[in-house]
C-alpha cells in the first residue's frame, strides 16, 4: 500500500520541525533517513530509489533533500501509529 505524502507539512527551514510530530521522534527519524538515503546513495541509486526502497512513490524530479524529508515524515507516521496500536 503506497500512502500519498502531504507536501504541505514539510519543513522550512532545516531548523524546524514538522508541526505533528513530536521533536524528537523527527530527529531520530531524520537519522535513520539519511542513513536509509546515504545507503542508497552509495550503492549508486538515486533519490527516486529510495524513496522507492521505503514504499513511498516518488516524483520524478526528487531531490535528495526532499527524499530525506519524505522518508523521514514516512517513519515519523509509523512510528507513531506502531505507538498508538501497543498502547490500545
């Protein structure tokens, strides 16, 4: 299942945090993006790639930045949702 990314609550600055998502929940997110995208990256992919490699569809002109951003917001989701389903 490949869910739509909402571009909209992306960062605007390198300082700033998603609205919706706890601070640190983001950073250790953004972590583990940029491992997933360093990765990639390495084995010669490109950023298309992976998104691709975490189920997320890419657009076509995806830069890495906004790959990180995407994989990072993707993990945050689930994190929080594998949080919320223990809980109940």
């Amino acid at each position: 299942m490949v869910i739509q990314f909402d571009h909209a609550s992306l960062r605007s600055s390198d300082d700033e945090t998603p609205a919706h998502v706890n601070p640190i929940l983001w950073q250790q997110s953004l972590g583990l993006a940029r491992q997933i995208s360093a990765r990639v990256f390495r084995d010669g992919g490109r950023a298309t790639d992976a998104l691709a490699a975490v189920g997320l569809s890419a657009p076509v002109d995806a830069t890495w930045d906004k790959a990180v951003e995407m994989i990072a917001a993707e993990l945050s989701r689930n994190r929080a949702t594998v949080r919320k389903k223990a809980a109940a």
